[in-house]
C-alpha cells in the first residue's frame, strides 16, 4: 500500500511540472533561509556554553551608587574574589581575569606576533573555566610568575607543529615560560581566552597598606572576578548576605567616596547579553536573535501557504478520483494517506535540496556578509530532514484533507462539487495572501527603519570631524614622550598632513573614570565621570566646538590643574553660570565643549572631563588635508614610524571607519534581514502570482460576456485587480501595529535613535501594493486581451 501511494504522489509531483516545479523552489528557498537562521540564532544564543560548569559560574560586577548617579562596573578590586571565598562558603572557588587594554606584541624566535586580547590570570582559570590542552596540563599552568599559556593558532604560527613547553615568550622585555597550549576559544565566547599570563603574586604582600587603601582594593575597577558555586548554592546564598560583608572590608572607602556599593551578579550563559557596563565588551541584542526567529517562522509560513494552496488546487482536480475511491469503500485514513505522501514526497525532496545548497553556500555566505554562526552538525541536519519532513507533511496534508471531509463520494463525482471546491480553494487563497502580505509589510517596515536608524548612528553628528582622521596606537613600554614628541614634528613636515595630536583612548574605548565629591544644597555629594588624557592640539584636531572659555595651551600652567568638560558635564553637575573658573574634581574647569559623544549611539552621551597628560600610551591622531595623496601619505607615516619604533609593529587605523566598525554588528546583522526580506517578499509573489491566475480563471467566462457587451480592457483590469488592492489595505492595517511594536523593541537598543515615522508604514504599504500590482497585472492583462470566443468556450 505504502509504495502505491508513493508511485501516485510522485506521478503527481511530475504530472503537473510547472506548479510542481514553483512549490518546490519556494520551499528549498524556505528551508535554505530557515536553516541559516537557525544557524545564526543558535551561534548567538550558545555564548559560553562551551564551559562545562557553567550554571554554576557567575561574573561579579558592582553598581557604585553615588548620590545623584550609578555607574555599573564589569570589573572589580584585586581582593574581591579571594575574600569573597574565604568569607561565602557557597563559592566553591574563583578567578581574577585582568584585560590587556591594548594589543600584545609576543617575540618568539626574533618574530613579532601580535595578540589583540590577552589577560593575566589565577591558576584557577583551568579549574573553573573549560579547556582542552594541546600541551601542558592545566593542574601545572600559570602555577609561577611569568608564565604564559597560549592557544593552538599562535602555537602554530610560532613554532609549526612542535610542542613549546617551557619555550621562552618576550613580553616588553620580560621573558616568560610557556606553560600550556590550550585549544582555541569558540567564536560565540565573550571572553576570549586565548592567552593568558600568570598572576604572580599580585597583592599577597599587604603590609604597609593603610585601611583605606586596603578597603579600595575591593573597589577600584582593575579585573573581572568570576566564581564557582558549590553544587547545592544559590547566587541568592552571596548576594542576600551581602551587606556584613561590605561593612567589614568595603564600607572604609566607601565612607571615604561617600558611595555605596551593590554586588551584580550576572551568570556566565547571561554574559553577552547583559545590561551595559563600563569597562566590558561590546553586548549582543537579543532582539536581534528574536527578530531573526520571527523572520524565519514568517518565511516558512509564506512557503507552507503556498504549497497549500496548490494542494488544494490538486485537491479540485483530483475530486472526482476521491469521489470514486470513497465509492469504492475507501476509508478516510486511505484519504488522508494519500494526500500525506503527496506532502511528504514534496516537503522531503525540498528540505534534501535546501539541506544540500545551504552546505554549498554556508562558506561564501559567511565570507561575504561576515557573519557569525554554527554550521549545522550533519546527524542534526539528518534529524531536521526527517522530523520536518514528517511534521510539516502531516499537517499540510490536514487542508485538502478536511476539504472533502464532509462530502460522499457521489457528491465529489457531481460537476458542481469541483465548483464548490474550487470557491473554498478561492477562500483559502485569499487569507493566505492577505497573511502573506501582512508579513511581508511588516519586514518591509523593519528593514526601512533598520536602514534609517543604521545611517542615522553613522552620519549623524558626535561632536566632532572623524572624516581624513588616521589613528597610530602608541605602547606605552616603548613609545617614551620625548620620542612620541620628536616623531610628532617630524610628521608634520608632511605636506599631506594638517595636524597631529595625542589622545588617551579613541571613540568606542573604555575611558577612565573620576570620582570626586562636590557640595549640592549644603550636602556633600559623590559623583562619577568618565574623563580622557589629550594634548593641547587634540580639540582642534578634531574640530571640537567651544561652547564657551578655552583650550589648554602652553602659555598657561594647565597640566594637571585644568580640565575642560562638556556640556553634559555641566548639567549633571548641577553648576550654575558661570561655569569657566569653577573647581571640579581639584581642577579648574578652563573650557566647556559642545556636548561630544565618545562611544556609539547605544549609549548615552556621557559628562566627560578632558585634561593633559604625557604622550605615551594611547593614540596619535593625524588630520590628513582633504586633498592629501593618501596613499602615499600612509607609506610616509609607516616609514617614519619605523624610523623611531624599529620594533613595535605599526597600528593604523581611519576613524571614521572606527566609528563603523562600533556598528558592525547591526550592518552584518541588517544586511542579512535585508536578504531575508527580499526572500519572504519573493515567496508571497509566487503565492500572489498563482492566486491571481485561479481568480482569473474562474472569471473567464464572465470576462468574454462582459468584452462582448463593449467592456474595455482597462475595466477588466480593474474588476480583476479591486480585490487585490482591498487584500494588500488589509493586510496593511493588520501589520501596522505588529511591525510599530516589533520596532519599538528594536530601537529602545539605541539611546539616540530615529523616529517611527508615519510615511516609513505608508511607503512600505505602497510599495507592497505596487509589487502586488505588478505581479498581478501580467495575468489580469493576459486574460483581459483574450478573444472572447474563446472566453465563452472555456471550462
């Protein structure tokens, strides 16, 4: 019985070629599409699921509470951790992960290689977090000073295939011993521990430290501090229990700050997501994970519709065949197994092809638009190809199913029962289509407002020119000021170069903080603000305005005695006018900035204090003339930069394309729900397009009267498209409050962001209809210029 049924649904799948042919590409295209998706969300929602032990393993972080502000800090003091286990027995053990703040230049075997994160760390690293070693045991690394492990890459890149156990490492001039080779981390970690230096014995000595410096060793913001709960803990059993704890070792510097501190624990699998914090790396968005599930639910419902409609097609067709089998003492189980093999001969040979095309194209696809994903394992591909198949057969098959459910078979034989079929198919179609172009309005929205937002953040003004900006990193062990100060000159002999000058940190770092106490209403209160070491050449640079005083300068004794704050600063202050002359912070406020933004539009505007300090470590930013060579202005500066750090290797980067790259993310991310719009878009066509051939057809015969009667082409064309144009107004109101919402989500990410703009929903809805106008009019024009001879003789 099984291979009959089989014979006759593939006689189906070839007998009818064309219609045949269209289901089965929307639904490779489909299942393509979802199976990237799936790809991509499981890539982002796996963050740190390598770690074995990781329902157990908590960041520490703090919230420092001060009177009128908040700042959330990802890393902690040195002795956070230690007397966090000594004084909690639910925390079986911890680590203390201190971040190189710049790139690494490791020399083996007289090769500079260079290593963009690095950390130093506890032993205990290997104990908590998940490891694989290459060489070296993770019981013997990191267990003495200046020891080094690295990962497998750079082992290779090193020292080819061979092991590098107890090999030398020079770090700046310190050697240090290899102690481990660990296999590497997976893309989706949010601390990449790829190399990692010994800890040493980095605060054991505490003689000598007065209590308020000890108490500011749990406070100053130095490493990440993660623990190991005990099998039966709770993160509650530390958190809840907190306050003893800061009035033994925390409340001295908070009394000397006057601020309070709150632990925030964040668990590892929530790493990536969290709430923003100073002094971390860059965030995910789960809308973005939610929007892609939607998207790809979305495709493979305008697919599934499509092939629905055309069973139900067959289904007209085929009803006097049922009719005969029902005649015949057909059961409605033999009915339905019929229909299920139609189904899953077309669902399997669909999800075996897209199965195959999503592995030919998955390497060119992550080339192109950069992404971020997990290839799908071949036994779970296996299993989605069986499941899917099966799952999605059987309830598609339910909707010719229970179109002839009800009717016997002498009423399926009858001429009218076709007629009637056909109106229920008619019926079906067109809430297939109005969905179809609900969903598809909806993306149409997203990816109008996605676009506006993205250009928004890259165009709009931060304060100040990043255009024919380049950026040279300095290293502090090796770039000594005076050096940096001759290099300085000897680049502006360049005629392509404008101007040089030095700054702490470059948009999109971490910038330092300040916390100072000021009096407010006769109260004494703490604040907290980030700040940033530059040079006297620095805010014209970069073409920063001055709302009002001046910029630091050489004839003035400002170093370390001034600072100029923007305008944020100012109100957060609370400082009254005038605000030039005031103290902050000890310093004298010089100069207010027109309010700059630092980092990217996710955030906030922050108040910042600007203030001098030596050029050393940090970033030479060099202004090119717009009319410059470029090219040969770079080869200039590498061959200067040569000149004076023979061996620190040259970073160089634009700053405009910095500040893109802090929206990388969102671009990969909004270049593929682009794609993916296009795809829901083209399937709904396809729908739309076989929707409008039934309605022609059934219409035939009216047509041929209605043009032997003196009715013109053009009044054809609008009786057969009306209903067209009420289906995509429906579907426009229905999409409307859907994609509003599904925006809002998506843009409460951005602290500055664009408008939800009325004409964004208005031109995505006259842009569905003038797609479904022009996928429609072919077909209503093709029947409207029929002969009507030949229009009155068709059945």
């Amino acid at each position: 019985m099984s291979r009959l049924y089989f014979k006759k649904a593939l006689n189906n799948l070839f007998s009818k070629r064309n219609n045949s042919f269209i289901s089965v590409i929307g639904l490779v295209i489909a299942f393509t599409s979802v199976f990237y998706i799936y790809s991509i969300v499981s890539f982002e929602s796996g963050y740190d699921s390598h770690h074995k032990q990781r329902e157990r393993i908590y960041r520490i972080s703090g919230d420092i509470i001060a009177s009128e502000n908040t700042m959330t800090h990802a890393v902690l003091g040195p002795l956070m951790g230690p007397t966090l286990q000594e004084e909690f027995p639910a925390i079986d053990s911890f680590v203390r992960l201190i971040p190189v703040r710049h790139t690494v230049n490791l020399e083996a075997d007289r090769k500079i290689f260079h290593v963009e994160e690095a950390y130093t760390a506890d032993a205990s690293v290997f104990s908590i977090f998940t490891f694989e070693f290459v060489y070296g045991s993770p019981e013997k690394a990191l267990q003495r000073p200046n020891e080094i492990v690295i990962n497998e890459s750079l082992s290779q890149k090193m020292y080819g295939e061979a092991n590098p156990i107890g090999k030398i490492i020079i770090r700046d001039g310190t050697p240090l011993t290899v102690a481990g080779v660990i296999k590497d981390c997976p893309g989706n970690a949010h601390h990449h521990l790829d190399v990692l230096f010994s800890m040493g014995d980095w605060w054991n000595n505490q003689e000598g430290i007065n209590d308020v410096r000890m108490s500011e060793a749990y406070w100053m913001p130095s490493c990440y501090t993660f623990i190991l709960l005990q099998n039966d803990a709770r993160i509650e059993d530390v958190i809840n229990n907190f306050k003893p704890f800061y009035d033994k070792y925390m409340a001295t510097f908070g009394t000397h700050l006057n601020a309070q501190f709150a632990p925030v624990a964040v668990p590892l699998e929530d790493l990536h997501f969290s709430q923003y914090m100073s002094y971390d790396y860059p965030k995910g968005s789960r809308t973005y994970t939610y929007l892609f599930i939607a998207i790809g639910l979305f495709i493979i419902l305008i697919a599934l519709l499509n092939y629905s409609n055309l069973l139900v097609v067959q289904n007209v067709i085929q009803s006097k065949s049922i009719g005969i089998r029902k005649i015949n003492g057909a059961s409605q189980l033999r009915i339905y197994l019929l229909f299920l093999f139609n189904s899953l001969v077309v669902i399997t040979l669909s999800l075996i092809v897209a199965a195959f095309l999503y592995r030919l194209t998955i390497p060119g696809l992550i080339g192109r638009l950069q992404l971020s994903m997990d290839p799908i394992p071949n036994a779970l591909m296996f299993l989605f190809v069986v499941g899917l198949s099966f799952v999605l057969s059987s309830l598609i098959a339910l909707i010719p199913f229970l179109n002839q459910f009800k009717q016997n078979g002498l009423q399926l034989i009858q001429p009218k029962s076709a007629a009637n079929m056909s109106k229920v198919q008619l019926s079906f179609g067109k809430l297939s289509t109005i969905a179809q172009l609900s969903l598809s309005i909806v993306l149409l929205i997203s990816v109008m407002l996605i676009g506006r937002q993205l250009a928004y953040m890259v165009e709009s003004d931060m304060g100040f020119d990043k255009e024919n900006v380049v950026l040279l990193k300095l290293n502090k062990t090796i770039c000594q000021p005076e050096t940096v100060k001759s290099f300085k000159e000897e680049l502006l002999r360049d005629s392509n170069i404008e101007s040089v000058a030095f700054s702490r940190y470059a948009p999109g770092e971490v910038l330092s903080s300040f916390h100072f106490q000021m009096d407010r209403d006769g109260k004494t209160v703490t604040k907290i603000i980030n700040g940033m070491a530059i040079d006297y050449d620095y805010i014209p640079l970069m073409k920063m305005e001055l709302a009002n005083g001046r910029n630091f300068s050489p004839i003035h004794n400002d170093r370390m005695q001034s600072a100029i704050v923007n305008e944020a600063t100012i109100s957060f202050c609370g400082l009254i006018p005038p605000v030039v002359g005031q103290t902050i912070a000890d310093v004298k406020i010089i100069g207010i900035l027109k309010d700059v933004s630092l980092n990217s539009f996710h955030n906030q505007a922050e108040p910042l204090i600007l203030y001098l300090d030596e050029q050393k470590d940090g970033y030479l930013n060099i202004r090119m003339k717009a009319e410059a060579d470029m090219p040969a202005s770079l080869s200039n500066i590498e061959k200067n930069w040569k000149r004076f750090f023979a061996d620190e290797p040259v970073e160089m980067q634009f700053l405009d394309k910095r500040i893109e790259w802090l929206y990388n993310d969102d671009f990969v991310k909004g270049q593929l729900i682009n794609l993916l719009t296009l795809i829901s878009v083209g399937l709904s066509l396809m729908g739309l397009f076989n929707i409008s051939v039934l309605k022609s057809n059934q219409r035939t015969k009216e047509i041929g009267i209605r043009k032997v009667n003196g009715a013109k082409t053009s009044e054809i064309l609008l009786m057969l498209n009306k209903d067209f144009i009420k289906w995509v107004a429906i579907a426009f109101v229905i999409a409307c409050p859907i994609a509003y919402y599904a925006m809002s989500k998506w843009l409460n990410n951005f602290a500055y962001k664009t408008e939800l703009s009325w004409w964004i929903f208005a031109l995505a809805g006259l842009l569905a209809l003038f797609i479904a106008l022009l996928t429609i009019t072919w077909q209503s024009l093709k029947t409207a210029r029929r002969n009507p001879i030949e229009s009155l003789r068709y059945e």
